[in-house]
C-alpha cells in the first residue's frame, strides 16, 4: 500500500513538472519546446486544458511570426484545430470563456487564413475553414467569407442571400446589445452594390441606410455618398419622376441619418431643382407641390423665397392683391397657401373663402368638396361652413352622376362624416353604381368601390350581398374564362433542338386575364401588362427547366439547351416545373411544399408596386419574370396607398373557395413580425394554427400561418376571423435619432363562397 501511495505521489510530482516545463518554455518564446512539453502533457492527461492551450497559441506565433511562418506554414491551422478539441472537450465552456482572448485571437487567425485561400483561389481548404467557424459561433464575418466564396464560384443568387443573413445577423446582434466591428461594413457595402446592380435600388438605399444606424465612421458616409452620387446624375436627366422621387426621398432619409448630413442634403436640394424643372412645365402640380414638402421642412429661407415666387408667377394667382382668383390656378392653390403658410406663419381665410366661392359658382364638385375641407381644418367660422355644405350637397344632388364620380363622394363623407345629407346621397349612388359595374363587367372599379364601401360600413346587408355578388361573377368570368392547358405541341419549341417556342397571343391573354383576376381579388392593382422582351426571356427559360428536368435560378452552362437568354429569365423569375400556365401562377399562389414556407413566389405575384411581368410556358415548366427590371412599377400614387394597406391570402371580405390555400398569408409593407401572434376563429370556434419563420425579403413584409383544420369544410359560407397581434411598425424617432418600432393589432374577416 505505500508502494502505491508512492508511485502516486512521484506520478504527480512528474505531471507538475510537465506542466511547468510547457508553461515556462511558451514564457520564454521557445514555441516548439513549449508544444513539445504540452504534447507530453496532454498524452498524460487527455483531460489538461491548459495544455491543450498553450500547444495552440505556440502553434499560433509559430505560423503568425514573420521568422517562423514559412517553416511553420501551418501553425495557424494546428492552432485551429487544437482549439476545436479544447471546445468539444471543454463541455461547459467555462474554460473557453475564461481564455477568450487567446480563442479570439486564433479565430480571427484563421479566419484572415480562410480569407487569403479565397483571394488565391484555395476554395476547398476556405469552405472547410468557414465550416468549422460557423460550427463553433456563427459569426456575420464567417457569413460573409462564405458569401465571397459563392461569388467567386458565380453563384450570385447564394453570394447576396449570405450577405443578406450576415447584414442580419449583425442587425440583430446591434438590437441585443453589441456594436458591430467597423470592418463589418463591408458587408452592407457589397450587399447594397449588388442589389443595385439588379435595378432594386430602393432596397439598396434601405441597406445603407440602415449601415449608417449601426456604424458611426465618417469612411461609411463617404462609401455611401460615392454610392449615391452616379445615379442622382443618371436621376438628374431622367424624366422617370417616380425614380426621382424615390431618389430625393432617400437622399432626405440619409441626411437624417448620418453625422455629416451637408454634403446628401447639398444633393437633395440640387435633385429638388431639377425636379421642379423637369416638371412645372408638364405637370405643375408635380413638381411644384413635391418641392413644397421639403420648402415647408426646411428653415432656408432665401431658397424658399426664391421657389414660392417661382410658383406664384407660374400660376398668376394673385389673391393677396385683389382678391381675383383664376379658374385656371385652382388646382395650385393647395400648394400657394401651404407655403405661404410655412414661409409666413399664416393662411389667408378671406382669399381661401373667396376660393370655394369661385369653385360653387362654376360647379367645380370634385374640387369644391376638398376645398370645403381645408376650410374646415382651417376652423372657418362653423355657420359658413354649414352654408356651404348645404350648397355643395345641392350641387351633387342636382347634377348628372357622371360628372361626380362616387369614389370622391365617398371621400367627402369622409371629410364631413356627420352630415347625413352626404352619407345618404352617397351609399344611395355607390350601390347603383355597383350594380351597374358589375352588370358591365368592370370588375376592377366595382372592387375598387366595394372595397371602400364595406369598410365605411361593413354590417350592411346590401353591400355584403353586393360584394359576394361581385366575387361570385368575376370568378365565373376571370377565372373560368382564363383556364388553359398547353400541350406538347402547343407551346412551339422543341426540346431536341432547343427551341424556346413562343406562346400565341390568346395564350398570354388568358395568362394576363387570371394574373389579373388574382391581383383583384387581393385588392392590389390588376391592370397589369406582359413585357414581350421579358416574355421571350422567361420563354428560353422554361425550355431549359423542361430540358434539364431541374429548377434553377441561376443554372449552370452544363445545362441542356443553355442560353443567356434563358439565364437571365431564370434570375429573374417565380420557375415552377410538372405543371405550366395559368396551373403554374395558381401553384405560386398556393406556395406548398416543404421550401415555400415563407410563400416568397404568392408574394412577387401581389407585389401592389408591380406592373409589368414576363411570362413563358412550355408543357411542362413556366417562368414568371416578377423580380427585378427597370420600369416595371406603378406610379408613386398607388405605390404610396399600400404603404399602410395590408395584402392578405386568401382575400380579405369574400373569396372563392377555389382559391383556398393551406398557407394563410398577411403582409405589410415595413413591418417587422418577431414577436407577432396570430389567432383565427371560425365563428365562435378557435382554431389552432401554426406559425411558420418569418422570412424577410421577398416582395412585402409578410407573415405565414397554415390553420390546423379540415383544409375542405365544405359548408354554404364559411366566415373567418383573423386577429394579428404586435405587427411592428417602423417610424423615426427624431428624438432619439433613430427608428423605432411600434406595435399594433389588425382584425380582418372573410368568407369563403362555395
């Protein structure tokens, strides 16, 4: 037994000494002595972390030091993997954490190895570096490194998808606390630059612009404003006021943003010039009512004196002289007394009565009625505001219908929701006017109508019945009236040979008649058109996924019947295969399958802000261009209603039960859904749902849920409640210098028509 007792005692004296001798050798600086001993160490205990320790960081000066690295060539990774064996031993990381700073250093080591692999070309030994370090933390620069690796393999599609997780992955780190390192700006730069390159430069702005929230080196500003600069001269000749505008609005945003606004506001005002220029001969109101915005915001005063004259001589309004007012200038009155407002801190209510005068006497409605609101805001004496009101509603009342259109009269209910007069003469006129749409088959300005209507009064039987109505024809017309099937020998081309085909006109007719019809019943905007150059693009496409028998945004050249032509659709395109046509767009729609949780091609499809697509269809494949493409939008008028407008799916109100879906869909624009909750009900029945990831990124800020029920309740009407709650809501805070988000809950219903 003392023999024991002194084996032991001389086998840890030796230990002790070994760890010593490690320890005292990586002092000195004798690197290999100092691994030598650890190795011994280690080989004694497999358990000595400290051992294991020092061998790394002697591995790590041996490959770092300019006199050691070349023989050392690989200290660097012997140090990672060393590293790797003390994180999979050390099962509580305790002791990682307690040496973090010596982890650090080797990880950022080996992440500067993985990063000159990629420059030289070394992919292989570069993928398996980053594997490694996103298997121990996944970092936004690892994301990063992976991302540059997929350019360098030309795989675009994947390269800008890592980009974007790495931009939010350090969004998301910045919200829990920790500030990103500088050289993490480059990931924004890169992403923001390639997403230009595709045409989507609101998105890029939006990519900067939220760089500039998370970094506050003055080098961002000047990568930005180099960024901005070429396209406000490509803006500063262009006639494409809704580029223009986007332009300015996002120059305004940066300034706000950064800490050296001078030189984007400096911009701003020179693209406010040009934009007035451009459009006050064309379009006046254009022009001189968009710069008004900014003159009202802004305290240069001379400036703003130097366009309130311009507007003033433009529209020979003369009120504050002799009280005239030229039917001619009428509509710019708006913008006349908004800025004499901010330039003066005033309205002039006498030559503003002497307005709605004028404006009754020669039987100017539309604009009459929005004029008698701003008397109102105004807080024109009440009795005269009654007066006119009464003779406003006997002008209306009086008139032919056509010459008052009842979308204004509904705004004017809006404007004075007390007067009953109003609200009478208008439900009264709206449902004529339904019925008469819906008879004529104008099934977009009856939804349009409807629309408003149910929500100004959603209990009434009349409307309700008028809407089921309206849904119950245009299915019938639009959506029966555009079924098609393309066969092997229809669709024109040839697989054999190669050749894309082209589809007949009829056939993209019915295809633009159901894309159309969907659009509607979603409530977006459905005067959509088909490009033919995007068609012949999207055509080649769908020949090379028939060929192939694969999908592929971004297909190889290996690929059968390969063309640029096919390539560029493909980039550019929802792509479905087995199926073709208008079976394809309901297939986006529906968004089944285990890879389409987040229903990113149903969202392209009801993008409110897109007009223009590209369509091909072989028997067997389809490519629907709905990304990307230069004026491909609709004006900013309708782009700017679905800034606070939800997009549901199915349908808000009454919808088929044809176009049910197992993924339920709520989008809006801007809103942020992590900490969303959604709950449906089927009359007084909950019902369970699931809630899938909310993914960013394609078309509208969405949310998805699949209901857990009988996906065919074959019932009459069956009427759904859905409540979503804490949808966040972005605003800037000019406080605190930031945006924000704010919660808020929606409660919508809708009925499925059997």
């Amino acid at each position: 037994m003392k023999h024991i007792q002194l084996l032991l005692v001389l086998l840890i004296t030796q230990l002790a000494l070994s760890a010593q001798k490690y320890e005292q050798a990586y002092a000195a600086g004798n690197f290999e002595k100092a691994i030598k001993y650890a190795e011994k160490a280690i080989e004694a205990d497999g358990k000595n972390l400290d051992a294991y320790l020092i061998k790394a960081m002697a591995n790590y000066h041996l490959g770092s030091d300019s006199a050691t690295r070349e023989e050392h060539s690989f200290g660097i990774e012997s140090a990672f993997s060393t590293l790797k064996l003390i994180i999979r031993k050390d099962k509580s990381g305790a002791f990682v954490e307690a040496h973090q700073a010596e982890a650090d250093t080797i990880l950022f080591a080996i992440y500067t190895v993985a990063n000159t692999a990629l420059e030289k070309g070394k992919t292989d030994k570069a993928e398996r570096i980053i594997n490694d370090l996103i298997e121990i933390e996944p970092k936004p620069a690892y994301y990063y490194l992976v991302g540059k690796m997929w350019f360098d393999q030309g795989n675009e599609f994947k390269a800008i998808a890592m980009f974007n997780d790495a931009a939010a992955k350090i969004y998301l780190d910045n919200k829990a606390g920790k500030k990103p390192e500088p050289y993490l700006f480059e990931i924004f730069q890169v992403l923001a630059e390639n997403i230009a390159l595709k045409g989507d430069y609101t998105s890029a702005y939006t990519i900067f612009n939220r760089a500039l929230l998370l970094f506050d080196e003055n080098e961002i500003d000047e990568v930005y404003y180099k960024f901005l600069f070429p396209i406000a001269e490509y803006n500063y000749f262009s006639y494409d006021t809704l580029r223009q505008k986007s332009f300015i609005f996002n120059l305004d945003t940066a300034a706000q943003l950064t800490q050296n606004p001078q030189q984007f506001n400096e911009l701003k005002w020179k693209m406010l010039v040009q934009f007035y220029t451009t459009n006050v001969a064309d379009n006046y109101y254009e022009g001189a009512g968009f710069l008004s915005e900014y003159v009202c915001a802004e305290s240069k005063k001379d400036f703003n004196q130097f366009f309130y004259h311009q507007i003033i001589d433009a529209t020979q309004v003369s009120v504050t002289i002799d009280g005239s007012v030229p039917l001619d200038g009428r509509q710019y009155m708006f913008t006349w007394l908004r800025l004499q407002d901010c330039l003066y801190g005033r309205n002039n209510l006498t030559a503003m009565t002497r307005v709605m005068d004028s404006l009754l006497q020669n039987q100017h409605r539309v604009e009459a009625s929005k004029w008698l609101y701003n008397l109102k805001i105004q807080k024109v004496d009440a009795k005269k505001i009654t007066e006119y009101e009464q003779a406003l509603y006997q002008l209306i009342k009086n008139a032919d219908t056509a010459q008052f259109a009842f979308m204004d009269l509904y705004d004017l209910t809006f404007y004075f929701p007390q007067n009953k007069n109003f609200k009478l003469l208008q439900e009264k006129g709206a449902y004529a006017e339904i019925v008469k749409l819906i008879n004529n088959n104008q099934f977009s300005a009856a939804g349009k109508l409807l629309r408003k209507q149910i929500r100004t009064t959603p209990n009434d039987k009349t409307i309700n019945d008028l809407y089921k109505r309206w849904v119950i024809a245009d299915y019938q017309t639009n959506y029966l009236g555009s079924a098609y099937f393309i066969d092997n020998d229809e669709w024109g081309g040839s697989v054999e040979s190669c050749e894309p085909g082209k589809l007949t006109a009829e056939m993209q007719k019915k295809f633009l008649q159901r894309l159309n019809y969907v659009r509607r019943v979603a409530g977006v905007p459905d005067n959509c058109e088909l490009r033919e150059s995007w068609n012949a693009y999207c055509q080649s496409a769908a020949l090379m996924m028939t060929a192939e028998g694969d999908l592929s945004h971004f297909p190889g050249k290996d690929w059968k019947c390969y063309s640029p032509e096919g390539a560029k659709g493909a980039s550019n395109s929802n792509l479905s295969y087995g199926y073709s046509a208008v079976g394809s767009l309901m297939g986006q729609l529906d968004d089944s399958g285990a890879n389409n949780y987040f229903v990113g091609h149903r969202r392209w499809i009801l993008n409110p802000s897109r007009k223009v697509f590209g369509h091909g269809s072989t028997a067997y494949a389809m490519a629907l261009w709905a990304l990307g493409g230069e004026n491909s939008d609709y004006d900013e008028a309708i782009v700017k209603e679905f800034e606070t407008q939800y997009v549901c799916w199915p349908p808000e109100f009454y919808f088929p039960a044809a176009l049910n879906t197992a993924r339920w869909s709520f989008s809006l624009r801007g809103a942020n859904f992590d900490n969303v909750t959604v709950e449906m009900y089927w009359g007084n029945k909950k019902i369970d749902v699931s809630i899938q990831e909310w993914t960013p990124g394609y078309g509208m800020s969405t949310i998805v849920w699949e209901p857990q029920t009988t996906y065919y309740d074959f019932e009459p009407e069956n009427r759904y409640k859905i409540v979503i709650k804490n949808v966040g809501i972005e605003y800037w805070d000019e406080a605190a210098g930031m945006y924000k988000s704010s919660p808020k809950n929606f409660t919508y219903y809708t009925t499925k028509l059997y």
